[in-house]
C-alpha cells in the first residue's frame, strides 16, 4: 500500500475549485445510550480534550464514565431532538447551506461548502473526501469556535492537518483561528439581543454564559478565557449597558478539578435566592444552538433558576443562519482567501493565465494520458 493516496486519480483539464470546511463539535446520531457512547468515546479520548495521563483516563473511561454517562446524556439529548434530528447539526447544515449560497454569488470561480464534525458524523474525512471528488485544491478552514480554545479548534487542527498529511497532493490550506473580537460578530451577537428584547421585553439582567475549560488549561496558556471577557464586554458596549446590567458565567463543568469561574449554575441559585426577576442569558460561544443551550441552559439551568426563587430566565437563541451571521462568515472567509484564484475575477497573479482546457491540451501533447 502507498503511504500517501491520491482518490480520486488526478485529471488534467478539470478546474480547480475553493472549499470552505465548516467544523463544529459533534453530536450522536441518535439520542440512545447506544448512540451516544461511541460519541462520548471519541470525544473523551482526545489527548486536547482531556488533558490527563493517557493510562488512569483510559480506566476512568472505560471504567466508570461510559457505563454510567451514556444514558444521562440520552435522556438530555431526547429532551431537543426533533424529526429533523440533531439542533446542532441541523443548524450547522443550514449555516452551511446559507454560506454557500452567499459565498456562490460573490466569489470567482467554484466554491464548495462542507460542513463536518469533530467527532461523530459527518466526520471530517468524510468531507475532505467530498473536497477532493470536486477537485478542491484550496481549502479554507473555519472551525465555528468564535473564541480560541485548544480543546476545540486545535483539536480541529489536529485532525485536519493530520488528514491532509495522508495526500499526495496537499491542497493550499489556511485555517482560521478565531473571531471572537470582529466586528461583525460583536454587532451579530448586540443585534439578536436587540431583536430579543424587541419581541420579549427587556429582562433585569444580562447573563453572558460561555461553556467552561479546567482552570489548569487557562495556567498553561489557553486564551479562551481572556477572549470570552473580550467577547462579553465588547457587546455590553456595543449595547450600551452599564457594568451593573450584564455578568458573565461559566457552564458545563465535569468532575472535581477546578474550572473556569464563576459558574453559571451556582450564580444563577444564588440570584433565584436573591429574588431577582426575569434575566435573558445569551451563549456567544456557541454559533449553533446545541445541547448545552438548548437543553442545559434553556430547560435545566432555567429550573434551577425558578426553584431558587427567582422569575424567568429567557434564552437567546444563538446566531445559527441570521443573515447577519452569514454576512460575518462570508466576510472572514473573504478576509482568508486574499491572492486566491476566487477573490477576484481579475488573474493579475502572474502565475498562470491558462484555462483548464488549454492545461488539457499541453498536458496531452506531453504524453498525459488524463
């Protein structure tokens, strides 16, 4: 076997095309215990995910977290499923769809959406392999992580650039590490908190709650945490609010370590016991609605609030395919693709005015037979 593969064959004269790699987290496929252990298994083996000593993770794992985890998982899962499956994957697809659709009326040339996931399906390979049956040779990586984690887009890194290294040929590749301070994003995030309260009425309170990372990742050098306080302030002030209107919190923490603080659910007690009203809690971090907001914050977190004693906690639903979500990533993907072929009708590059017919005639006439 060759150690490097090149499926489909190389074909003189065929166009070459720009593909845009959409990466998200991941979800089961079906919300069983059955389904979501095999996740949770790939999901919790990553070395970027789980930071501990490979052997006493691996009897945890196996040990005690997938016989008992499986089945709570599920119950949440069953809890947001539709007849459309996943809210993550469903709201990824039409994020994908929305920016293809955009991005196919103000490029040069052939661009080819894909959106895939970290763990689970549709995997990353088997969307690289799209790219390659539609002659992608430049892709753009653009993990939907607006705030840069290890564990999220440099697990994504990881699995990308290791699927790559199997090819022949390496297509041009840029990857996108984060967006958590554009503009766009900034005015995408205070304009559906502007079109929450226009429809909900305005609650006391703001809550910004971004998903949590161990503590240790922040001591060893992760940014996220600095770039979820960016995130947060930058909008409080594209939203004219004072320092006493909004807060930020931490969700989604597992296990005894210590993680990022505050957190979500333990500020949320105590303002229920405070009495507080009716508090509206957006997720920046998060550019599809998924488990963690759809069901940890906007069911669970939202009764912890009431027995606590306080009102209503209303959530804002995440950016999914907003028009002005999709101008963003069509904005950042164009940002990345400066001196491609597809950034501009005009070829002043220099290095190749050719058509791809005229490439199959010299290609020919040099004894390719393809």
């Amino acid at each position: 076997m060759p150690r490097y593969h090149s499926t489909p064959p190389h074909e003189h004269g065929l166009a070459d095309s720009l593909g845009v790699l959409l990466v998200n987290l991941g979800t089961p496929d079906e919300p069983t215990s059955a389904a979501v252990r095999p996740y949770l298994r790939q999901f919790l083996s990553d070395p970027r995910v789980v930071e501990a000593p490979r052997a006493f993770w691996w009897l945890a794992l196996h040990g005690f977290i997938l016989r008992f985890r499986p089945a709570r998982s599920a119950e949440a899962y069953r809890k947001i499923w539709s007849d459309q499956g996943s809210p993550l994957l469903r709201h990824s697809r039409g994020i994908g769809d929305a920016l293809q659709s955009s991005l196919a009326t103000r490029l040069s040339g052939t661009v080819h959406v894909e959106v895939a996931m970290s763990y689970g399906k549709p995997s990353i390979e088997s969307a690289l392999d799209v790219f390659w049956s539609q002659n992608v040779r430049r892709v753009i990586v653009l993990p939907m992580y607006p705030q840069y984690s290890g564990s999220t887009t440099g697990s994504a890194f990881d699995a990308v650039t290791a699927l790559l290294s199997t090819r022949r040929w390496v297509p041009e590749f840029r990857f996108i590490n984060h967006y958590f301070d554009a503009k766009g994003y900034i005015s995408a995030l205070a304009n559906s908190v502007r079109d929450h309260w226009n429809s909900q009425g305005r609650g006391e309170h703001l809550l910004f709650s971004f998903h949590g990372l161990p503590y240790q990742m922040l001591l060893d050098g992760d940014p996220y945490h600095c770039q979820c306080q960016k995130t947060a302030r930058l909008v409080a002030a594209e939203l004219g609010l004072s320092g006493d209107d909004w807060s930020l919190g931490f969700q989604s923490r597992a296990g005894r370590a210590k993680w990022l603080q505050p957190y979500t659910d333990e500020m949320l007690t105590q303002w229920g016991q405070d009495g507080r009203g009716d508090i509206d809690v957006i997720c920046p971090g998060f550019a599809a609605d998924c488990l963690e907001t759809l069901e940890e914050i906007a069911i669970r977190y939202a009764a912890v609030y009431a027995q606590s004693g306080g009102g209503k906690l209303r959530y804002i639903p995440a950016l999914n395919d907003r028009d002005d979500h999709i101008s963003l990533l069509v904005q950042i993907v164009e940002k990345n693709i400066a001196g491609w072929p597809e950034a501009s009708t005009d070829d002043d590059s220099g290095i190749s005015a050719s058509t791809p017919q005229e490439s199959l005639r010299l290609a020919r006439e040099m004894g390719a037979t393809k």
